[in-house]
C-alpha cells in the first residue's frame, strides 16, 4: 500500500474486484449444472443455492447498516468540525500563527468529510441487485421426467424426478453471481469512505492539537515591556 493511497484512498478497478477468470468459472459450473438430467439430489441443491443467496443478502445487509452508521456519524463530525473551526478561525486571540496551522488541518478535513458523503450516498443510493420474482416460479409442462422405469414398463414402478428444482436453484445462483458483483462494488466504495473519514479526523486532530500546543507555549512567552524614554 503506497503513501499516497493512505493520503487519497481510491476506488478498485472494476476488473480487479470482479475478474471474469473467476466469475466464468462460476457460470460455467452453473451451465453445466442447468444442462444435467435431474437428480434425487436437486432439493439439496436448491436448498445449498437458497443458502449462498441468503448468505449475500447477508452481506448487502451489513454493508448497508455500516454505511448508515457512518452516515450518522459523519453528521456529528461535519457539525464539530464547522462550528469549532470557525470559532477557532475567527478568533483574534489565538496567535495568527496557530490559526494557519488548524486551517492546514480544517480544509482537507472538509473535504474528505465531503468525499466521504458522496461515496456513502452511492452506497445507499440506487444500487440495483438481483432476486427471484414471481416470473422464476411457474411450473413447465415438461418438468417431470420419468426414470429407472421397471421392467416391461411399468410406469407405476418407475422414479418420477421433477427438474423444477434443478431450474430454480439455477436462476437463484445466477442472481447470486450478478450480486457478488454489485456487492463487492458496493463493499469497494465502503472502504474508501471509511479510510476518507478516518482521514478526516486524523487530520483535525494532528493539526488541531499542533495548534493547541502552539497556543499554549505563545501563553508561556513573556510579554515585552514598551521601553518609555523619559
């Protein structure tokens, strides 16, 4: 990680965060899953595609209540800072040279208090994910299938399998691909608004206390007498 990312925190290229390396070998395992005959094990695979979806949304969820999180406190801090550097700004009394000093640490720290609120009204914005509808429900004429049939054909004997399931957990997955991709966008933004809010208050409090010590010692330093000449 490089000095500069730590001072201006950047957002991840989308192809980093989503190879298509990885993401073809998920939808191939998919297609090739929607291509296979029905199996006596397709509930369990409609039940381990419910999990991964389950387990994104999961996900989306936190990301969502972090970022509300910092959304509210962001507010408070935008407050502080405001009100208390333009006390401090205004101020005659604290030595000139103290108030450039909280000034170098006040601009940036607005301005990443205000990139920070934009990366968290994108995250909180409209961020469109995947889920099944209605449409993904219906049943097809052809989803039974008939297999292991007795001998002579005796269709009362035979293993009925419906590949209703394998087609649902199907569409389920895919949504849940389409949805690692959103959300690792999403998780992407988050973290470079926390960094930018971290920065934020590093750097009021670095430049804020330089400024106190400033002030402080300029106390310490004995006041000049005016020489009178008689």
């Amino acid at each position: 990680m490089s000095l500069w990312y730590l001072i201006w925190p950047w957002r991840t290229n989308p192809a980093t965060l989503n190879p298509d390396g990885i993401f073809a070998r998920y939808v191939g395992a998919i297609d090739r899953m929607s291509n296979t005959p029905p199996s006596a094990d397709d509930q369990k695979l409609l039940a381990q595609s419910m999990k991964l979806f389950d387990n994104e949304s999961a996900r989306r969820n936190s990301i969502d209540s972090r970022a509300g999180a910092i959304m509210s406190a962001i507010g408070l801090a935008a407050t502080l800072v405001t009100g208390v550097g333009f006390t401090v700004l205004k101020d005659v009394s604290i030595p000139p040279v103290a108030r450039v000093i909280f000034l170098l640490g006040f601009m940036p720290s607005l301005v990443y208090l205000v990139r920070t609120m934009l990366l968290l009204f994108q995250i909180q914005g409209d961020v469109r994910r995947s889920t099944p509808d209605p449409s993904d429900l219906p049943t097809a004429p052809g989803d039974l299938r008939l297999i292991a049939e007795a001998p002579a054909g005796a269709v009362a004997n035979a293993t009925v399998l419906s590949v209703y399931d394998r087609r649902l957990a199907c569409k389920i997955m895919s949504y849940t691909v389409e949805n690692y991709k959103v959300n690792n966008m999403v998780s992407d933004a988050l973290f470079v608004a926390q960094r930018a809010f971290r920065n934020a208050i590093i750097f009021i409090v670095f430049f804020g206390t330089v400024a106190g010590i400033v002030t402080f010692l300029n106390t310490l330093t004995p006041a000049v007498a005016p020489c009178i000449i008689e």
